[in-house]
C-alpha cells in the first residue's frame, strides 16, 4: 500500500464513521464530515496533506499524487 491509498482509505473511513455517528448519536458528527472534506478539497488544489507526511514518516512508500517533499519541476509552475 502507498501514501495515496492509504489517504482514501483513511478519507473515507472517517466519511463513513462521521454519517454512522451523525445518525446514531448526534448531528454535530457532521462537522467532522466537513472537516475532512475541506481538508481533501484543500490537498487537491494545494498539495499539501498533513496525513500524508504522517504516513510517510510510518514508513508507507509515495505515491504519484502526495510526494513528500514535493518536486518542484517545470511541468508545475
């Protein structure tokens, strides 16, 4: 498993556990719904994706879309 599987495995386990949460014990859950929404959204334009460097440093090898630390190449800028 890489970087990048185990943030949408990761991702959508929270999605998940939040609506299962939200449902049976109280609305707020959603918040955490948003949370890690904001923070995927936030990843895809920015790049920057703080479970990334935290799975990284466990010893997962990278993936094509979080790479740490990131390669700056002409092709990005």
């Amino acid at each position: 498993m890489n970087v990048d599987r185990a943030i949408f495995a990761f991702a959508g386990s929270l999605l998940l556990l939040s609506l299962a949460l939200a449902w049976f014990i109280s609305p707020y859950w959603l918040l955490l719904t948003a949370f890690v929404s904001s923070t995927q959204l936030q990843a895809a334009f920015t790049g920057f994706c703080p479970a990334a460097i935290a799975f990284h440093k466990f010893g997962l090898k990278e993936g094509p879309a979080f790479e740490w630390p990131p390669r700056t190449t002409s092709a990005y800028r």
